[in-house]
C-alpha cells in the first residue's frame, strides 16, 4: 500500500500537467477568434492583449503550461471570454 500512494501522487500531478498543454492552444484560438473580431479595445488595451497571447504561447512551447493558462486567462479576460 505505501508504494501506491507516491505513484498515485505522480500520475495524478502527470496527467494534470498533460490537461493543461492541451488547454493552452484552445485558449490561443478563443483568443485569436476575438481578436479577428476587431473588438472595442484601445489601441494599449489592444497590444496588451497581443503580448500576453504571445508571452502564453511561449510559455506553452516551453512546457511552463500553468503559466501559460494563467497568461491566456488575463488576455481572456480583457477579450470578455
């Protein structure tokens, strides 16, 4: 029994790290179908938007997938997504 619980612990932190990448790039098509949209932003509101879409896709190209979902998030939020 104690040795299920660490492997349990690690397939449970693998998988949900696994969930995550793929979360990331259905966030960067929410955002870019918005963004296509030509929504009411300012024009600083606008390149915000832009830098953390791309900061998140950078952070998703480098594993950093919590980071990147946390970046889109922001970006989404600004879109009202």
């Amino acid at each position: 029994m104690k040795i299920r619980y660490p492997l349990l612990a690690a397939l449970a932190v693998l998988s949900s790290s696994a969930a995550f990448a793929f979360h990331c790039p259905a966030d960067m098509k929410k955002i870019d179908e918005a963004l296509s949209m030509k929504p009411a932003l300012s024009a600083e509101q606008l390149a915000e938007v832009q830098k953390l879409r791309a900061e998140g896709e950078m952070l998703h190209q480098a594993g950093k997938h919590q980071e990147s979902v946390d970046t889109l998030a922001k970006a989404m939020k600004m879109l009202g997504i």
